[in-house]
C-alpha cells in the first residue's frame, strides 16, 4: 500500500460508493482501488473517484443495450467549454461556480435530449 488508511477511510469511500448506488459486492477489486491510491493526504473523494474508474464495466454493464453497445450522450462543444471556464479552485477544493440560470439551461438541453432520444425498449430512464 503507497501510505496508511484507517478501517474508518475504507468504511467512508465505501458509503460514498453506496450513496451513489454503487455495488460493493466485488469487494477485491474495491480493495485493490483503494489500496493503489490510498495515503499521501488523498482525500475520501479522490480515492472514490479512483475505485469508480476501476469499476468501469461493472458501472457500464448495466446500461448496455441488447445489441451490446452503450447509449450515450455527449456534451457539444460550447457547453464544454462553459463547464470548463465555470470551474474554480484548485487541487480537491475545485468546483463548478455557473450561474444558476445556465445551468438551468443545460438541464433542460439534457431533458430535450433525452426525449429525443427516447428510451430503449424494455428499460426506462426514471
């Protein structure tokens, strides 16, 4: 292990993984996340974030399709860049600071989109 993580580290990354509705039953490689980034005044949320990366499949493997691709949608250029200039801070203490009516914007192109979209038969986005 790169540095120390107490029991009560493990159990708050755990909650914030659950909080998120993430499983925990594929306890080894939640471990192995932890145990590779764990220490060096990482915080609960780095270390969340690094497990999260881990678990990619498992995350992705529930939204696939029949014909096994994945559905997504992606974010427009513009609106990258809005998100890119609205982050403050550096380091863990980062955040996003828009304007709460552009975000009102983006949830409703998000709405949009997803009803363009529409959902797959047999699974609902609720």
């Amino acid at each position: 292990m790169p540095g120390p993580i107490t029991v009560s580290g493990v159990q708050r990354v755990l909650q914030t993984l659950l909080n998120e509705r993430i499983s925990i039953r594929d306890l080894s490689t939640l471990l192995e996340g932890i145990a590779e980034i764990a220490g060096n005044g990482r915080s609960v949320q780095m270390i969340a974030e690094h497990v999260r990366c881990r678990l990619a499949r498992q995350l992705c493997a529930a939204d696939l399709g029949p014909d096994g691709n994945l559905p997504l949608l992606t974010l427009g250029p513009q609106w990258e860049r809005d998100f890119a200039n609205a982050m403050v801070g550096d380091g863990d203490n980062r955040h996003l600071a828009m304007a709460p009516s552009r975000l009102q914007q983006f949830i409703g192109a998000i709405q949009s989109a997803y009803e363009r979209a529409g959902p797959r038969p047999g699974k609902s986005w609720s």
